[in-house]
C-alpha cells in the first residue's frame, strides 16, 4: 500500500512508495510454473565474496539509437547502457523508495515547487574533468531545450530562473506548479531519461551519442550498432570496490529463441526476455540461474497491447477503437499466444495495486463490434475499414500479430499486417506514421512517470509526441495533474484509479496480458539482481526488464 509522506521524509531522501510494491496477482507466473524463486540460490543474488575480473556478455532484446539521454529514445536495453556507463542521480530501494545516488541529496521546497539537486563531493567524469554543479546545470539545460526530454520537464518549469546552479555542487529546479513525485524521474528507469548526467563534452560533440562519457562504473570502449557494445572497468569509480567484472559486453539478439540458444550454447552469459514460454523453460531448468518479475515487482507492471493513433483514421473515430477491443478474444489469446501462463489485463494495474479498480473496459463482443464497424462504413461510404498493423518480427510477435489480424478482420476491418524492426518502432510511433502497432509499456516505479504519454499537454497532431496515441481528454488531464501535486496517499489513489478509469474509456490501447520480464544466467554470473545504494542498503533489482551492471561478479 501506498505510505503518508511528508517533507521530512523527503528531506532525508527516502520514501516509501506512492506505488506500493505489488504482489501476486489472482493468477500469476509462478501458481502456473511453480514455486517462486525469489529468495533462493538460483535468484541472481550473490552468494560468497564477490571475486574481482572477469568478462561477461549479456543477451539483449534490441538495439539502441544512442547514448546520449537528451538525445536517444531507450527502452529496458538503452536504461542498462545508461546505467553502465552513467549513474542516476537517485536509485529506487528495495521498498519502492527512493534514495539519493549520484546526487548526495534531493531536497524539496514545502509545496514541492523547487527541488535541489546536490551532488556528491569529488565526482570525476571518465574524462578527467569535473562533475559539479556546472555539469549539472549543463547537463539540466540541455535535457530541458532537447525536443525529446524537454517534453517531460520543459511544460512544467518556471518562466524565470527555473534551473540555476545553487552551489559548487549543486543546482535548483523552479516548477510552476507541484511535482512532488519528482525524484522518481531521477532514477533513471523508463520514462526517467533526465537521471543521467554526462560530461559536458559529450554533449558538445556532434557525434556524442555513438561516444559516451559519464561517471559510471565502466568506461566505453566500442559500438558496432546492431553487434555489440562493450565497455570496460572504470579504475577511478566513485563507489570504492565497484564495479567487480574487467569488462561487459551488451550483444542485440531480437530474436527471442535465436538468444535463448546462445546462451545454452555459452556464447552468451546472460539475458533478457519477456516470452513466456522461453521463460518457463529455463525456470524449471536448475542448469541456470533465473528471476522474473512475476511477485516482486516495483509499482505498475508493463501491458502487452495495441498502440492505437488517435489522431489518424481509422482510430481517430471512437467507435472503431470500441469495435476493436470488443473484437479481441483475450482469454483465447492468452491460451492460444501465451499458454495460459501470464494474466489477462483489462487495465493499467496489478489487483493488489493501491490504485486498482474494476474498471470499464469493453468486455469481449463481437456481434456488437461488427455493429459499429458496418456503421462506420456506411457512415463514410466506403467498402471497408483498412489500417496497417506493426509488429517486430520475432516468432512471439508474429504470432500475437497474426491472432489480433485474424479477431479484427473476423468483425470487418481489413488488417495489412507490416514488419517493423524493433529499434524503429519508437521512433514510428513518436512520429506518429502508424494506424496500430503491437506495444509493450506503463512499467513505472510511480504512475506518474507515465504523465508525458498519458497527457494532453503532450499530444502533438502530426508532429513528434511522446503522447504516442495522440489521445486527448480534458477529465484524463484533471486526474494526471492531481496525481502528480501531492504524496497524500489518499488523494493520489483516487486520482489514479480515475486515470485508469478514463484510459478503458478513451481506449487509446487495447490490452491483453501483464509483461512479465526473466533474466537468466549461467550458475557462475553472480549478483546481477542484487543492486545497493551508496550506503549499502538493499536497492530494486529486476524492473521493468533491466537490471544494474554495476554489482555483477563471476564466480
């Protein structure tokens, strides 16, 4: 459950999640694959003295379109790149919290209008000059005019004065109005892009985002976009003892069974998924170590569904994005795609979240959705409901592809399915050049790191929008704003749960199951779910598909 905050909390820099940590759901992972392996010796937390050297190569979903946070669009992959050779300037506890990083303190003004980042003491970019509060203000200005990163904080600062350097050290965000989540964004998660701070000659270089310089636990050496990127141990790191492993090498493999192989076969050490029956084969396999988020998950959980663009026909209608969700079987879908193995969502939240609510979401009628689909053709005058439908070609996306194709031709629409390469399909989708693409989002520590996609504010027709539907509603913007000005529990559950009310309304994406995310290992990669802060308490591990390279050894 969600916990009274109050500035004192604050100012101490921890809390305890708005978010709450939510637990199993009615019919989670593990009561179909067995037991929970969170706690046990295959969980990706170290057990002995952490050994020093060594290399390791780590499996991953996709490529990235660059380093540079003012300028690249990550996903899981570009938050781990980040976190390898960057740091976050805040870092989320093992309670849902959050606790100073980078920074040496994050500290409020009484109405959570003004925040004050100090960093700590001593700080030393990897290339050799200083990272002080001249950095920082560098680093803040930069994230604020970016067309990308300003969307999240440039609405919301003040005309005058709203960055200036506070100290040697330190710098003071000025806001219009509350934000009092606002730490939350500088943990450097999905959505948290602002977290990082690079040196400042990163940010000058024309080609910065292919060469990056941060403070992080280990230097860049390489990338070969598509290949791999590696870099090595950082000899001069701020943390005393870190990082444990000589090098590490990031290795895109998009293809889910194409990684699963490699890393049977040993040429990789580690990796990530979200299919489900690739993540159950190798959890009832003791040959690997194994944790997913299944129980142990930080706040809002990522949705599989439909990305609809409310701003393009055919979606632009309402009508037809009723049609559509009552057009899709989900509990066939989960038995025919998933294998029965993950929940249903009809929602943004776990049932055991504090801001779950029976909501309104269409249940499954298509007799009614050829209903509107005949009635929106006869409205037009046209012979049919056309759109194109985007999905990644990986063989579990292919399927899901193929089932929503069949469920919405099935009451009339007519579906050219389209093949997007997974490191385009963000930018597509900001572009806004899609009628319907298969997506994956709304993991989130704090619901209101999902504010830029949800609000209206930051829907854009026809140009880039991180509102990446393009929906607009007035009721959604009123409940968003009030969830981000206070920490009252109270005011905040009410808040959200009419965010999630409004959303299976407006219906800018059809749901169909709750992501859950695996990291697999061979038994010698040790301690990669087991992060800690600069004080040694218990950090978050597994969230949202990344994890943190920092603490990582080989046995």
């Amino acid at each position: 459950m969600g916990t009274q905050f109050d500035r004192r909390t604050l100012l101490i820099g921890s809390a305890a999640a708005a978010a709450g940590i939510a637990g199993a759901s009615a019919m989670d992972w593990n009561e179909l694959v067995g037991a929970a392996t969170y706690g046990t010796s295959r969980n990706g937390i170290g057990k002995g003295t952490p050994k020093k050297g060594g290399s390791l190569v780590f499996g991953v979903d996709a490529e990235e379109s660059g380093f540079d946070p003012t300028q690249a669009r990550y996903d899981e992959v570009g938050v781990m790149y980040a976190r390898t050779v960057f740091d976050p300037l805040t870092i989320i506890t093992n309670s849902g919290g959050w606790a100073p990083y980078l920074a040496q303190s994050v500290v409020p003004n009484a109405t959570y209008t003004s925040w004050t980042i100090t960093l700590r003491p001593n700080l030393v970019f990897h290339d050799g000059t200083p990272c002080n509060g001249a950095a920082l203000l560098t680093n803040l200005k930069a994230q604020a005019a970016s067309l990308l990163t300003g969307i999240i904080i440039g609405p919301i600062l003040a005309a005058t004065d709203a960055i200036v350097q506070s100290g040697p050290l330190a710098c003071t965000l000025n806001f219009k109005t509350p934000w009092a989540p606002f730490p939350y964004y500088l943990a450097g998660g999905i959505g948290g892009q602002i977290a990082y701070v690079v040196a400042p000659s990163m940010l000058a270089n024309k080609n910065g985002t292919s060469h990056p310089v941060g403070t992080g636990p280990f230097v860049f050496q390489e990338w070969v976009p598509n290949s791999h990127f590696t870099a090595t141990a950082n000899p001069h790191y701020w943390r005393p003892g870190l990082p444990y492993l000589d090098q590490i090498t990031f290795k895109p493999i998009p293809n889910e069974q194409t990684r699963a192989e490699a890393l049977r076969s040993g040429t990789i050490d580690l990796m990530i998924t979200d299919t489900p029956q690739i993540s159950t084969d190798f959890k009832t396999n003791k040959q690997f170590s194994y944790a997913d988020d299944s129980v142990h998950l930080a706040g809002e959980p990522d949705v599989d569904c439909q990305l609809l663009n409310c701003d393009k026909a055919p979606f632009n209608d309402p009508s037809l994005r009723r049609a559509a969700a009552m057009a899709i079987n989900n509990k066939q879908y989960r038995t025919s795609i998933n294998n029965n193995l993950i929940p249903i969502a009809t929602g943004l939240f776990t049932t055991s979240s504090p801001y779950y609510a029976p909501d309104s979401y269409p249940a499954y009628n298509p007799t009614e959705a050829k209903k509107l689909v005949n009635a929106a053709i006869k409205k037009g005058g046209t012979k049919a409901v056309t759109l194109t439908y985007g999905s990644t070609g990986g063989p579990a996306s292919v399927r899901s592809q193929e089932f929503i194709q069949q469920e919405l031709q099935t009451v009339g629409f007519k579906v050219n399915n389209n093949v997007v390469e997974q490191n385009d399909l963000i930018n597509i989708a900001l572009a806004g050049t899609f009628q319907m693409l298969n997506w994956r989002q709304f993991g989130a520590v704090d619901p209101d790191l999902n504010y830029i996609f949800w609000s209206s504010t930051t829907a854009s027709s026809g140009d880039l929008s991180i509102n990446m539907a393009r929906n607009v509603d007035a009721a959604l913007q009123f409940d968003l704003e009030l969830g981000r000005s206070t920490l009252n529990p109270a005011i905040r559950t009410k808040a959200y749960k009419a965010v999630n009310q409004r959303l299976s309304i407006d219906l800018p994406y059809l749901y169909q199951d709750r992501a859950v995310w695996s990291v697999i290992s061979k038994p010698n990669v040790q301690n990669w779910n087991n992060p800690s802060t600069p004080t040694g308490a218990k950090a978050f591990g597994l969230i949202g598909g990344s994890i943190w390279p920092t603490q990582i050894w080989i046995s």
